[in-house]
C-alpha cells in the first residue's frame, strides 16, 4: 500500500524525491511475480506504462526507453500510481507522492495511558481529512509499525517503560501517513508520566443514614481502576465525587486523597466519581456513570 516496489528506493527517499525542483526520476518495469534475482531483467519487452488509467507516452514530461520511464521536472501534477503492463498483465507499480511532512506541525499525534505500567499499551490518536491510512510506530523501543484498531479510531502501541523506576527517557511516536497523492511523516515526543490519565473506577454505596432528610450522610467506596498498578499506597490515587442537590438541582463537588471510602452529606439524588494521579497530577480520568441515590 504504501507503495514504493522494493528494488526501488526507500518510501521516504521517493516520496521526498517528489519535492526537490528540476529533478528526474527512473522508474525500472519488473515482472510483479517473478523471483528477485530475476525482477531486474526480463525480456518481456512489449510494455505499456500508465499513470493512474492514462496511457503514457513520450513527452516532455515523460521519457520511455525499453522498461524504464523517465519522470523528468517533478511536480506535484505528476504524482499517483504508476503501472507497466505487458498485454493485460500487471508487470509492477509505483507510488509517486507528494512528501508533506514540513507541513506535519498541522496534524498532531495525541496519546493517553492508563497507567505507567508496560503491561498496558499507549493509546493514541491520529487524523487528518487529507490522508486515509496512517500508521505508527514506538520509535524509542525499536517497535514494529501499528495501524489503527479494528473499529478504526486508535492505535495500541506496546512500550518498555519501567513503572517503579524514574523516566529519564523520552518516548518518540513516529507515525507516517499517505492518500492517493501524499505522504507525510511526524514525530512526536513525550514522557509517559505525562500523558497518563486513569482508567475509570468503580463505585459502590455501602450505607445511608437519616435516609431522605438534610441530615442525610451516604458511606461510599470506590475501587481504583484494574488497569492501575500496585500496590496503590505507592501509586496514589486522589478522587473528586460530584453529586446533585436534591432541592435545587445544584451540582457540588468534593475531592478526597486518602483511603477509597467517603462520606457524603445532605439530599442527594445521585452522584459520581473520577480519580487522578495524586503525586504527578495526572488528567483526570473519565466520570464514572451516574448512581442513583435511592
């Protein structure tokens, strides 16, 4: 898919081949299913090239000669998809793009962990309404290339990071990007104790007394994320529980930094929670859905 045949050049060395001014290059037809050893001299000589489905032919632009073509001033028009054929035969094909990567600052890579332990991967994010397949990579841990999830939103990047241990080392995401005519490559850095944001957590009401009255005091206990490492008097959670005033409707909201069990009081008619790091101050995580008071 991303398309550059592989006796060529590299991906970013053809793509980036596309922005230099008054520059030629060569394209060589090898048979698409022959062996390697075999790819560079074939004696099928009756070849037709396209780009995308125009026929080409000599010009100013394009030189033919045997198998190759010659794609002499590059610019930004003459990039797509070149094929050669041989009849009806797909012999081989090339990508030409556009390399937009200077232009890179416009379409930024945004990630989030759920924790600094290794045993759970990066998420993150990346689109952009001029490319259609993006993929990433954990360039920091020499880690393979990802492309999105199944359901297309996030990319789920595996990283070595040693939770108990200081971060003296920044991670480094590179991702690469192409559509029909472009490619651009971007890189983004960061520690991970920066983009970490809490798991949600769960909730529970374990008692209410002076039930329905102002006096009303509801013991609640909240169990951090499963995702979250242990133990977790070493990695602190601090919680904020926001809940609505019977009377008037008023939303209030209280934060607690020791233990998982809370007391609140007064009417309420429903509450929730979310947590953050205590130590690093986190993002806070998600709201946990709303509990009815009954």
């Amino acid at each position: 898919m991303y398309g550059i045949k592989a006796q060529a050049q590299t991906p970013q060395r053809a793509h980036a081949a596309t922005r230099r001014t008054r520059t030629h290059l060569r394209f060589h037809c090898a048979e698409f299913d022959a062996p390697e050893q075999q790819r560079r001299r074939t004696d099928k000589d009756n070849i037709e090239w396209k780009r995308e489905d125009t026929v080409l032919s000599q010009s100013d632009c394009e030189k033919i000669s045997g198998r190759d073509l010659t794609v002499i001033d590059l610019e930004e028009d003459l990039t797509g998809n070149y094929t050669c054929w041989s009849g009806t035969d797909l012999q081989d094909y090339t990508y030409l793009l556009l390399d937009k990567s200077k232009e890179a600052t416009a379409s930024k890579i945004n990630c989030t962990a759920e924790t600094f332990s290794c045993t759970e991967k990066i998420k993150c994010a990346w689109t952009s309404d001029e490319f259609t397949t993006f993929r990433l990579r954990n360039t920091r841990d020499n880690g393979d290339w990802v492309s999105q999830s199944v359901a297309g939103e996030f990319f789920f990047l595996p990283h070595s990071t040693n939770s108990y241990s200081e971060e003296s080392e920044r991670l480094l995401i590179t991702g690469e990007a192409v559509s029909t005519c472009c490619y651009m490559k971007t890189d983004h850095s960061f520690f991970l104790r920066d983009i970490v944001k809490p798991a949600v957590s769960s909730i529970s009401i374990c008692n209410i007394s002076n039930q329905g009255t102002d006096k009303q005091i509801i013991e609640l206990v909240v169990t951090p994320p499963s995702t979250w490492p242990q133990p977790h008097s070493f990695f602190p959670l601090k919680h904020q529980i926001e809940y609505e005033i019977r009377h008037d409707g008023k939303l209030q909201t209280k934060d607690w930094e020791e233990g998982t069990k809370f007391q609140v009081e007064g009417s309420i008619t429903k509450l929730r929670v979310r947590c953050r790091d205590l130590l690093l101050l986190s993002q806070w995580s998600e709201w946990t859905p709303w509990k009815n008071v009954n």
